[in-house]
C-alpha cells in the first residue's frame, strides 16, 4: 500500500515571530548563545511568546546573517556594527522624511498653480473693471457738489 504525502506551504508575514532560538540560530549558522548575547547587545530583539519564549521572525534571521557577515567578512567588531544599524536607521528616517517633504512641495506647487490662475483670472477682471471706468474730473472753478440755486420770488 502506497502511502500518499502532502505538501503544505504556509506564507507567514516577514516580521512575525515564529521561529524558536534553536531554529532561528540553525538558520542563521549561529550557536543559540550568540543569539542571547545579540539581544543583550540590542542588535536583534526576538518577539516573546506570552509565556516568554523567545520568537524569532525571518526579518531577524536575515538580520543575524548580516551581523555574520560584517563580523567574519568585513572583520567588524559589534561596536562598529551597532553604528552601522543606526545609521542604516538614521538614514530610513530621512529617506521618510525626504519623502514626505516632496510630497508636501508638490502639493504647494498644485496649490500654486491654481492660486495663479486664479489671480490671473482676478487681474483680467480688474484691467476690464478699469477700461470701464472714466475718471472724472472737474474743471476749474467747478464744484463737485452741486449749488442750490435759490430763486426770487416774485412779488
């Protein structure tokens, strides 16, 4: 009797926690003490269970391979790691920031343009306003105000 096997593949958000120390640090070609000592430097923070085991994601396994790399291959020690993380998070928040700042300049150039053309419109309006009005002025020796002329009575 052949026995039938099934597959089952699962996608799980890259972020979430799933991955006990002892697998996490196979995957990470780490012993599970190295990992331990990563979070109390605050390279890697696992998520925890409710009762306190630690979890880790696949953000943080690709994260621990790339503490291996700048250790082994680049001959970093984790001091000089540290910075790199920070200023690789110094630089997200820029990159966020710059880009919320364009947004905002290209919302001002719309508002700009409309305001421009508005004005555009209202300046064109008062060249027609003032075509049409003639200016008035006296001559010498004329009032502005009209006099009252008062007439005699006959008697």
């Amino acid at each position: 009797m052949a026995t039938r096997r099934t597959r089952i593949t699962a996608r799980v958000e890259h972020d979430r926690g799933v991955f006990m120390i002892s697998v996490a640090a196979e995957l990470a070609e780490m012993h599970p003490q190295t990992l331990r000592m990563y979070e109390a430097r605050g390279l890697i923070e696992p998520k925890r269970s409710p009762k306190g085991t630690r979890l880790y994601s696949q953000a943080d396994v690709e994260r621990l391979r790339r503490i291996q790399e700048m250790t082994t291959e680049w001959g970093m020690n984790l001091a000089g790691v540290e910075r790199v993380f920070d200023l690789e998070s110094q630089l997200e928040r820029m990159q966020r920031k710059v880009e919320a700042l364009e947004r905002r300049s290209e919302q001002l150039q719309e508002e700009i343009q409309a305001r421009s053309a508005e004005i555009a419109r209202l300046e064109e309006v008062r060249r027609s306003v003032k075509a049409e009005i003639v200016r008035y002025e006296a001559a010498p020796g004329t009032a502005l105000i009209p006099i009252r002329r008062v007439r005699k009575r006959s008697q």
